[in-house]
C-alpha cells in the first residue's frame, strides 16, 4: 500500500496538533494551584503518589514523553524511503504516545490520581 499525500497530511497534523496541545498544557501547567504548591519550598514533605506528585511531576513527564515519541516517529517515518516502513513508524510510535497519553490521564478509576469525570460547582 502506497504511502500518500493524505497519510502524510494526517502524520503531519497529528504532530502538530500535538505540539500545540503540549504548548497549551504547559501555560496551563505553570498556571495551575496544585502545580505552584508541589513546585513551592514551603511544601511539607510529599511521601507517596498523591495529587500533588502526580501533576507536579508524573503527568507532565508522562505527556512530554508522549509528544517526543510522536517527534521521533514523525521526523523518522518522513525520512524513511520504504512505504511499509513508514506505516510501521507511524503506527509503532503513535500507538506507543496514545497508550502513555492515556496512562496520563487522571481516570477516576486511576491507582495514581483519583479525579471525578464531572465535579460539583
């Protein structure tokens, strides 16, 4: 199967939209109470995953990782000449960002960070 215009489009915009996601994470990132109290010197000592640990630290190592894997695998599948393995480094790389993306993600039903799908205003 050929390796087309549009399967480059969709592997180019993918990446895009992901670098622009991670530059509106970080604003929001720096932005955030939880974050400014993990990353503040009169913290007490954080023992454990908490909330606190797990957006000051976990969450947004986890999210950088996912967007330097979906470089990697997109810079790497533009120079590659073999079609099949542009496919394999798109689809590898990809999947391997969506599965820590959503490891990421504060589930309610997550063992690193409990938070309700709707919260109570």
């Amino acid at each position: 199967m050929p390796f087309t215009n549009s399967d480059n489009r969709i592997r180019h915009w993918t990446a895009t939209i992901a670098h622009l996601q991670l530059l509106i994470g970080m604003a929001i990132y720096f932005k955030s109470p939880v974050v400014s109290y993990f990353r503040s010197p009169e913290k007490k000592l954080i023992s454990g995953i908490n909330d606190f640990s797990f957006y000051g630290l976990i969450h947004i190592s986890m999210m950088i990782t996912a967007i330097v894997i979906i470089t990697l695998g997109s810079a790497f599948s533009k120079r590659e000449d073999n079609e099949q393995k542009k496919f394999f480094l798109v689809v590898i790389c990809y999947g391997i960002a969506l599965l820590i993306i959503l490891c990421a993600i504060p589930w309610p039903f997550s063992p690193l960070a409990q938070r309700p799908f709707f919260r109570n205003l």
